[in-house]
C-alpha cells in the first residue's frame, strides 16, 4: 500500500506563487478539495520560493489550509525555524519533508 501526498501547493507554481502573493485565499482552498478529491492522503506544503517572506507566507497557508481539511500536513522547508513555527500551528499530525 501507498500514500497519496499531494503536492501542489507550493510557491515554485506560478499560479501558486501569484495566490501566495495576492493572499487569494480561494483559490488554494480550491486546489486543496481538487487535491482531496483525487485522493491526497496528504498535502504537501512548501512556500520557499518567495526568498525572505517563507515564514509569513507558510504562516498564511497554514490557517487557510486548515480551514478546509483535516488531512495531515507535510511541512517542507529547509529551514528549522519555519518548521518550528509551522508545527506550533498545525492541528493535525504533521511528517517533515526537507529539500
């Protein structure tokens, strides 16, 4: 057997990048139920590609993602100090990926 991670919610995606930026919360609500309905068992979150602004923008994804699933996270930074904040905030078990 095997887990579905989905991982499309990451700021290296030019239409990723541009919701992250425009703080367009809807349109990654919209891409985490697509992400759930092809059977994510996951999803994968990485907001590394804005350099400087990774820890506020992973922030800003945690509270909107959580909003619409219950799925557990896999946080994705290189960086501890982005992991730890994310982790303060996650309210489902989380697994650690790193680049």
């Amino acid at each position: 057997m095997f887990e579905v991670i989905g991982e499309r919610i990451n700021t290296t995606l030019k239409k990723v990048k541009a919701a992250v930026i425009d703080r367009d919360a809807e349109y990654i609500k919209a891409d985490i139920k697509k992400l759930e309905a092809c059977g994510a068992s996951y999803i994968d979150i990485n907001a590394g590609a804005r350099i400087g602004h990774e820890k506020e923008d992973m922030a800003w994804l945690l509270e909107i993602i959580q909003e619409v699933t219950e799925l557990p996270l896999c946080l994705d930074s290189p960086y501890p100090e982005v992991l730890e904040m994310a982790y303060a905030m996650v309210n489902t078990r989380a697994a650690t990926t790193t680049a």
